[in-house]
C-alpha cells in the first residue's frame, strides 16, 4: 500500500481536502476541531480511481507543531503539497517543502486548494508560477499543479488522476527479514489493551509475534492487526499499521519508539551522517552544536560533531556524527531533520551512514572522511566492501543490518566476494549466514602480527616449544571466539601448529646450542643406561636447569609421561611395542605385569600405563588394560 501525505501553511485546507477526497476528516481530536486547524497526525485511506487502495497522512500546518509533522511524513511515498489559491505561498509552505527535499520525497502534486474564493484567472497563474519558481531547486521541481475546491468538488476528479499517476512505478518497499514500526500515536482501547500506530518498514509482522519496544527493551507480543480498519493476519512493509500488543503497558510505550522483532536493531546514541544545511538557513552549522534530531517518529536532542570542516555555511554539506541524548534505533538510509530549539528554525537534514559507528573520530582524519564519502557515494557492491573494511571481522547479519540490504542480496555479494578473495571466511560452518567474515587486509595483518609475535617468543625462549595459547590471543587483542577461529585458519594453511595450550610457528624446532648439548651428554648416557627405570624431574633438576629440561623435551629427546616421570623416546617406543603384543596374545594386561617384564617401580609402570590410557592407546577397566 503506498502512503500520500500532506504538508502546507496552517489553514490552507489538508485536512478539508483529505475529507474531500476520502469522506473522512482526519482531525481526531476535539482541540483539533474547536481550533479548526491539526494539531497531532491524521490518518485516513481513499481508493484510487482503478481501484488501489491508499493510505493518507494529514500533519500539521502550523509552525508550533512541526514536530508533529515530521513524526508524520517520513514514512511517506509521495506528498501532497497544499497552498491556498487565495493566500499562496507562505511561511509554512517553504518550511514544510525544505523539509519534503531534505528527505528526498521526489513524488508529489501540488494542490492549489481554495480555488474558488479566487475569481481572477491571472491570480492562480501568478500563484502557480511563485510555485514552481519555489520548486525549482527541490526534489518536487517536477510535480504537476493542480487546483481544486474542497466545497465545490471542482478538480478532485482531476487531482485522483495526477495521485495515481504519480504513484505508478515507486517500487514496493523491501522486506529486508526485519520489521521496525516508529510508533507515531499510542492509545489504549477498553477490552484490547495497547494499540500502537506506525508506518511499517524493512519487514512484515504477523499475529503471535514476539516484539520489543526500542529503546527501552520491554517484550510483549502481537494479538491483533489492522490496516485502515481492516483486520490482518500479516502486514507487509510500507504499510499503515495499527498494532495490538499484549503484556506492554500504554505508560510503556512513546512516540518515537520503535517496535520490532527481538535482537533485530540495536538502540544507539552515535551515529554518522551526511548533512546538508539550507540555502537560506539563517545560521552558520558549528561544531558541536546542540540541536533537536527528528529521525522517523523521534525526537531528540542532539550534539553535531562537524567532520572535515571548522564552519558549515548555509548551502553547503558535510558529513558529521550526531551524539543524541537519549537512544534512538536507525538503520542506514533513513533520512533525519535538524532544528534549532530556539529559536525552533529548521536547519537542514540528511542521510544516516551507519547508525552504530565503532568509534568516535577524529574530526579532520582523512581515512575516516574517504570512508565516510564512499559509504555515502559509492554503489551496493563498494559499500559492502567499505564496510568490511571498517568493521575487519563480521557477519552476514550484522552486514545486511549495516547496509540496509536485503539478506539473500548480502549473501549473493559475499558468495561472490569469496571466490574471488575479496573476504575470507572463518569458521567450522559450511553455511555461509553462520561463518565469520575477514577482510583480507585484516587477515593478512593478523597473521603478520601473529608470526611476528611468534618469532620473537621463539628467539627469547628458544627452549620454549611454543607460545601459551592466551598469551597468544592478547598479542593478538581478538575476544575468544574470533581468536580460536583465526589460529584454527592459520594451522589450516600451515602458518603455525598448535597442540593443547600451545602455539608455535611452522618450521620451528627446539634445537640445543653445542654447548647445552655437551652439558647434557652424561645425563642422556643414563637415560640409556637404564631406559625403563631413568632419572626422574626431581633428580634431573639437580643436576641441570629447569630452561634446559624444558629444551630436552622440547627437543623431544625425552617425552614426559607425568610430571615426574620422562623417558627417551625410543624407551617408549619399546613399552609401548610390548605392551601392543601383550594384549593381543593374552587379552588384557596388569600393572604387575609391566613392572616385573621391565624391571621397574610401581611408580613408573603406573606413569607409563596412565599416560597409554590418556593418549588413546589403551583403557583401563578394573586392575587390567586392554587396546582402544
């Protein structure tokens, strides 16, 4: 369903021409009436003339409650832009039409109301040339004109064509798989509870579904749906919708929130943003000045971090970061308004880039300033990229979240992006929604960090069989998860081996210096002396360093089968050899049996037999052993 809303000077007739071309008056509100003028948002649908149903927004003219007009018509298709016959343009009509090409609404008729209280023709030609002089240079320089009388019905006919004809061709609004609703007016009905009323954008909600209400985090979930009085199932984006939640209290819900699925959006006080100040905006934009940020149904107030420039003058544009005072739920795309809050004078407005930056920027660095232009110029492709590049490891939902693009049109570009190298993936998972995703130039300064930390360890410690894994990780700085995927890739493409805690680069190999290898000599001598009964850690600490121990099994010239207890290699070799063909001749094997076969202690035939059992090789069951 495609949504027309108004914008006009107070009094130049929105809402009697909505009732003209619907039947229904869209004030609600009984100060709305005795004031003869709209206060807060009226709704109301008509049927075009072939048939298609549309959703009408009247807002308010007035200047004290622009406010109100813009929780209104951001989530608008096209725009009827009302000017009286008789008055023309006024204060109002300029700000309501600024505001219009801020948000980039490029469908629009122009409705000359009041039509018949003007009796000289040369009047509604001077009126509509002013008109389109005023348009000119704004998204509506292309809209037709047309005059109408709300009283007698004269141009209505007319005024339906230009609507539907205006219409035609704006496309669906993407379902994205992520629904968000700003909530423009909350009420309660008796035996119904809360009802909220939004535009629906990015994805459908249906009956039963959990919600949450953004920013504060409170649940609840859908019971009922309607679409201008008519109830639904679902409700598809780009749709008015009145919603009917259950366990979510009226108190618990404002104008501005945002209603969406549970973990979709993420509430934020930091966002960044291009920003275009008016031509005519009677003040200079300067670095961190406080204004009121209208971004969908929200307002709040706001401080402009100037990027790239010390002063912005009216006309000119510029991109910034905008710290709000209370959170707010974006999505990239959405279009926002600034205002002065006093004296209340619009400003400008813009395009939000990423509504949940990483950080807060320097004002004049040039890498965030050439990000910050390709996010804003560069194509779906070159954003993706861009974004990559920023966030170094991601997801594909935290991409399509940060790109305001469709799932599956991610997961197309990155299935792309991987065959060509342009992302790597991390990860156990086949699935491509599942696995972790690593730019390239990231990846390859990680694993230059990651050696480069290695060859240092090595070259301090070169008795050392290699770095401990956590050691590792915070030379690194990656959170586990990330850490565990990155070293599991580098042993993946024999960078470095890792075995239990440790980590060391490939090609490395614990090789004692001459001088080491003549101290242990004698040491060795008797190891071989008596292989199954050898010195054990305490007897090999008084003679040698602990470093040099550690480099004898590093070496592998001795393994530790407890930490009391080494042996030589080929000492073990022989156990293990016999220990093979005892169990498949007899069946089983005991401690007592190993002892007396190879001469030794309990305490070694128990260290022998337990380490078998710890690798695999064996299992103990009762007192005897059998093979795995």
């Amino acid at each position: 369903m495609y949504i027309l809303g108004t914008a006009g000077h107070v009094d130049h007739g929105k809402s009697s021409l909505i009732a003209a071309l619907t039947g229904t008056h869209p004030d609600r509100l009984k100060e709305e009436k005795t004031r003869e003028m709209t206060i807060e948002l009226g709704f109301a649908s008509m049927i075009l003339p072939i048939g298609e149903e549309i959703g009408i927004i009247d807002v308010p003219g007035h200047r004290d409650f622009i406010a109100n007009m813009l929780a209104g018509i951001g989530g608008i298709d096209a725009v009827l832009l009302v000017v009286a016959a008789d008055e023309g343009v006024s204060a109002q009509t300029r700000e309501h039409l600024a505001i219009v090409d801020l948000l980039d609404i490029r469908r629009g008729v122009i409705v000359l109301t009041k039509s018949d209280l003007v009796q000289d023709p040369e009047w509604l030609e001077l009126v509509s040339m002013d008109i389109r002089e005023l348009v000119q240079s704004t998204s509506l320089k292309d809209a037709p004109i047309v005059a109408v009388s709300s009283r007698n019905g004269s141009g209505i006919l007319e005024l339906l064509e230009q609507i539907q004809k205006t219409l035609q061709g704006i496309p669906s609004r993407k379902d994205l798989g992520k629904p968000r609703l700003p909530v423009d007016r909350v009420f309660t009905l008796t035996g119904f509870g809360t009802v909220v009323t939004g535009t629906l954008l990015d994805g459908s909600f249906k009956i039963g579904d959990e919600v949450v209400c953004l920013p504060g985090g409170k649940t609840g979930r859908i019971r009922g749906l309607q679409n201008h009085h008519h109830k639904l199932q679902k409700i598809e984006p780009g749709f008015r919708a009145a919603v009917n939640i259950v366990n979510l209290n009226y108190q618990d819900i404002a104008r501005g929130d945002v209603i969406a699925h549970p973990g979709d959006y993420k509430p934020t006080t930091l966002l960044d943003a291009h920003f275009r100040l008016l031509n005519d905006s009677p003040y200079p934009l300067k670095h961190n000045l406080e204004v009121k940020l209208f971004l969908a149904a929200s307002e709040t107030t706001t401080r402009v971090r100037l990027l790239g420039s010390q002063v912005l003058k009216p006309g000119e544009d510029a991109f910034v970061q905008l710290r709000t005072d209370h959170p707010v739920v974006a999505s990239k795309g959405d279009r926002f308004i600034l205002r002065l809050p006093s004296p209340s004078e619009t400003l400008g407005g813009g395009v939000i880039l990423d509504p949940d930056p990483t950080q807060t920027y320097k004002r004049f660095h040039e890498d965030n300033l050439e990000r910050l232009d390709k996010m804003f110029s560069g194509n779906e492709s070159e954003l993706v990229s861009q974004l990559l590049e920023n966030l170094k490891a991601t997801n594909l939902a935290t991409l399509a979240q940060k790109s305001a693009l469709p799932l599956t049109e991610i997961s197309q570009m990155i299935t792309s992006m991987l065959e060509n190298k342009q992302v790597y993936s991390l990860g156990k998972y086949k699935e491509i929604n599942k696995q972790t995703l690593i730019h390239p130039a990231y990846w390859q300064s990680l694993n230059q960090k990651g050696l480069e930390s290695l060859a240092t360890f090595h070259l301090n410690y070169p008795y050392k069989a290699g770095m401990p894994r956590e050691e590792f990780r915070s030379e690194l700085g990656l959170s586990q998860v990330l850490f565990d995927q990155v070293v599991d890739k580098m042993v993946e493409n024999h960078l470095v081996v890792q075995k239990g805690s440790l980590v060391w680069a490939s090609g490395h190999h614990v090789v004692l210096s001459p001088e080491d290898e003549a101290l242990v000599a004698p040491l060795l001598a008797d190891f071989q002396a008596n292989p199954f009964s050898p010195p054990d850690i305490n007897q090999l600490e008084a003679r040698i360093s602990a470093d040099l121990i550690e480099g004898l099994l590093s070496s592998q010239k001795l393994v530790a089968v407890s930490d009391q207890v080494v042996f030589t290699p080929e000492a073990l070799t022989q156990m293990r050899q016999w220990v093979q063909e005892t169990i498949l001749t007899s069946g089983e094997l005991s401690l007592a049996q190993f002892r007396d076969h190879f001469k030794t202690s309990r305490k070694y035939a128990a260290a022998v037999l337990e380490y078998f059992d710890s690798t695999g090789f064996t299992f103990r069951k009762g007192d005897v052993r059998g093979l795995r």
